[in-house]
C-alpha cells in the first residue's frame, strides 16, 4: 500500500468516524502488546519506520515527518517539542526564524557548526493547534529508541513544555531551567526554546549561560 492510498484511507476513516460512524474496536495505543512491539535497532530502518507511522492524528495534517538531524555519534542531544511550521513545510530542520535562532546559539556558542549536534522532537510532525501528551505519548517509544541508539551524554530540553513532557512533573520551569538533572541515567539540562526566546528577547542573556554550561560539560567530555 502506497503512501497515497494510507492517507486516503485514513481520511475517509476519520470522515466516517465524524459523521459517527463506529468502524472497529477502539484501539489503546499505549496497551503491552504495541508498547512491546520491536523497533529497529538502526536508526535509518527507525526512521523510516516513522515515516510511515500513521497512529495518530497528526499523520493526517503533516506535510513532512521531521524525525531528526545530526551527527548519529553526537555526545549532545536537543529535544524541542514538535517541528515548525516552517520546518514542516520544508523537511528540514534550522529553517525560519527560530531554526535561525537555534543555530546561532550552537555555532557562535559551543563554537561547533550544528551538523555536529543530533537534534529531534517529542513528536515527529507538526501540530495544527499544539501537539497534545497524548501524541507525545504515540512518538514516545520513537523518542526513547533514538535516545538508546545516539546515547548522547547529555540531553538539552528545549522548552517547557519539553522539559515538563519527559519528567512527567509541572515544576515551576524558571527554577529548574540551566540545573543539571537525569533523565534515565543520561544528564539533561533544560533551557529556553528558541520560540520562547523570540517572543521574550530579555531572557536570551540566561539562555546564553545555559549554552556556557553545555559547552562546558562537551569539553569535560574530551
């Protein structure tokens, strides 16, 4: 089954289904026997594993799946929580004005040209109105295996929402953002994502320490 005939069917599905429609058992994604279901240990064969995933609504308004980017050996891992409209449009990552963003903080801070960092998302296509926990939850087994497979020692959570997704916790964000925490045994240090950074340019200065941090703990490491 082509790529065409998947997105014609699940849109006549989810026609169906708002017309009320009840066309099978309701599904639980997150039951044992999926979450358990093997996932490639390669990261080209994951990835094109989620290029053609189609469990969850955001297959249905994506333009392109955004799966990730960067050096597979990269020590440094950042997470932001969904890709751009921008990003979406263009498969690509570092396009529009928070990828610009994004990127200057890496080369002009870590002093590093960002091919060198591995970067990804919490969900793999972009969002109409926000994407929801339960989203994050479908791309979470994706996520976790891309961490497994990098094994990046440390992680950057770009963003609140970010941060709040992968500690399951509502932590008050400006106390914990540039402290050094844990997650599954690897360091993560949570920053500003570079939309907040646009939108509220006077906290650029402490996400210009945070970035000091993470190049200090990269040249720890060599």
């Amino acid at each position: 089954m082509t790529k065409l005939v998947k997105n014609q069917l699940l849109k006549y599905l989810y026609n169906l289904k708002s017309f009320g429609f009840e066309y099978h058992e309701p599904l639980d994604f997150f039951s044992t026997e999926l979450k358990n279901i093997k996932l490639p240990n390669n990261l080209i064969e994951l990835k094109n594993s989620v290029d053609h995933c189609y469990l969850c609504e955001l297959s249905k308004c994506r333009k392109n799946v955004l799966f990730g980017y960067g050096n597979f050996n990269s020590k440094v891992m950042f997470i932001s929580d969904e890709p751009t409209k921008t990003e979406d449009e263009l498969a690509s990552y570092y396009v529009g004005k928070t990828g610009e963003l994004l990127a200057k903080m890496i080369e002009n801070v870590l002093n590093i040209k960002k091919e060198e960092i591995y970067i990804t998302t919490l969900v793999k296509c972009k969002s109409l109105n926000g994407a929801t926990n339960s989203n994050m939850d479908v791309c979470n087994d994706y996520l976790l295996k891309q961490i497994e497979l990098i094994k990046p020692k440390l992680i950057v959570a770009l963003g609140e929402k970010t941060y709040t997704y992968l500690f399951k916790n509502s932590d008050n964000f400006s106390q914990i953002r540039g402290k050094e925490l844990s997650f599954n045994g690897i360091s993560l240090l949570p920053t500003f994502s570079p939309t907040f950074l646009l939108r509220n340019p006077s906290f650029k200065k402490d996400a210009y320490y945070d970035m000091l941090k993470i190049k200090n703990f990269m040249e720890a490491l060599n």
